[in-house]
C-alpha cells in the first residue's frame, strides 16, 4: 500500500510518501503480536508556521517525484487532525481531502499527538506535548502507546507530568517539564500512517473528517465582533 501523509498542525508543514504492508506471523511464535510494515519513502518537512498553504502542495509533488510514483499510484491518505490552530489545520485537511476526492482513494484522519506517540518505541507512560500559543499546549498520555489522557489543551503549569516517565513533542515546550526527553517533535509521515495502519490494511471506510481545534479560532465573525 502506498499512502500519502500530511501534517499541518504544528508549525512545520509536513508531507510524505509511505509504503504500508502487513508483517507475516511468525508461525513459531503464533502468540507473538505481529507488526505491520512502514517505510518512508520520501518526506519534505518545512517549520514555518504561515507557509501551509504556500509548500504543501509543491512538498506533496516532491514527495511523489522523488519516490518515483504519480499520484495515481497512491493507495490512501493521511492528514493529522490536529489538537492545532485553525489556519494551519484546515490547510492540511482541505488539501489531504482534495487528493482523496480527486485519486478516489480513503483519507483518514489521524490525532496529530498519536503520530508523535507512534514514533517512540516504548512502553512506559509518555506525555506528548506541542505549542497551543496563548501560552498553552495541547497534549495527551500514553501508555505502551494507547492514548489513556487527553488530548486536551491547557496552561503547562496546569499539566501534571506523573505518572509519564518520557515526554515527546514542541521542542520549545517539553523544557517545562522535568521529564527525560524523546526526540519526536512534530508528526512525521512514517507515524501518522502507523496510527491509521490497522483501517488502511483492512480497508475500513474512514470516518469523516473531524479537525481538532480543542477551542474556538481567533479569527471572529462580524456577528460575533458585534457582541
């Protein structure tokens, strides 16, 4: 399976190409829990936070010229879902959408802290963290890699670290925290197709895209100017 992925909910805009396949059992070990396959084939990660619109596209065409497919070769997409900010998010939704709509493949929506989760191979308790300005973050806990907490957004003071042993995420953000660092700090291509692995291999009919804004944009309506 060949998968495009897209995140744009932190001020990197990310895009790559994967190639997805399910791992064989291991007929001697029958109660050994199998693990599919993902294999980044070319990724374009560009941090800048009013540049969504502007690279992502041109990043997603990178992706599949430097791989050597055309787009008609995709098998699915991936777009993170956020916790993010409006702007930026829905700029990888609309974009991952219009892919889908136009090759007539799934596009699954992924949380974006899954697919930073998803990249650190561990079974302790990790707290993922990235940047929800207003001096708040967006984050969520896991425990071997299941998503038990959040996502939530608040102040990082308003965040207890315990139980997580690890944090992950907004290089800016983990320093808060006095917990031993992992370096995943934004979603990467190869994480967000891992989280939705299991309904692209069974091909599951994705759910609606559903962003993950956590609290109202900044930008206002003339009628709510008004009030």
């Amino acid at each position: 399976m060949l998968v495009l992925a897209i995140d744009t909910s932190t001020p990197a805009v990310t895009a790559g190409v994967v190639s997805l396949s399910a791992s064989t059992p291991d007929p001697e070990s029958p109660d050994t829990e199998s693990q599919n396959t993902v294999e980044t084939l070319a990724v374009r990660v560009t941090v800048n936070p009013r540049a969504h619109a502007e690279v992502l596209t041109p990043h997603v065409l990178e992706c599949l010229a430097e791989a050597g497919l055309t787009p008609a070769e995709l098998n699915a997409v991936v777009v993170g879902v956020g916790p993010g900010p409006y702007t930026g998010l829905r700029v990888g939704m609309a974009t991952g959408a219009a892919f889908g709509d136009a090759l007539g493949v799934p596009v699954y929506g992924v949380c974006s802290l899954d697919a930073i989760a998803a990249a650190v191979p561990t079974t302790e308790s990790l707290l993922v963290v990235t940047d929800a300005r207003r001096r708040e973050i967006y984050w969520a806990r896991y425990d071997g890699g299941v998503r038990v907490e959040g996502p939530a957004v608040n102040s990082a003071g308003d965040v207890d670290p315990s139980p997580s042993t690890l944090i992950a995420g907004s290089a800016s953000h983990v320093d808060f925290f006095d917990l031993p660092v992992e370096p995943a700090e934004t979603p990467s291509p190869a994480g967000l197709v891992t989280v939705a692995a299991r309904e692209i291999l069974a091909g599951s009919v994705p759910a609606p895209l559903e962003p993950l804004y956590l609290r109202r944009p900044d930008a206002k309506t003339l009628a709510e100017r008004g009030k």
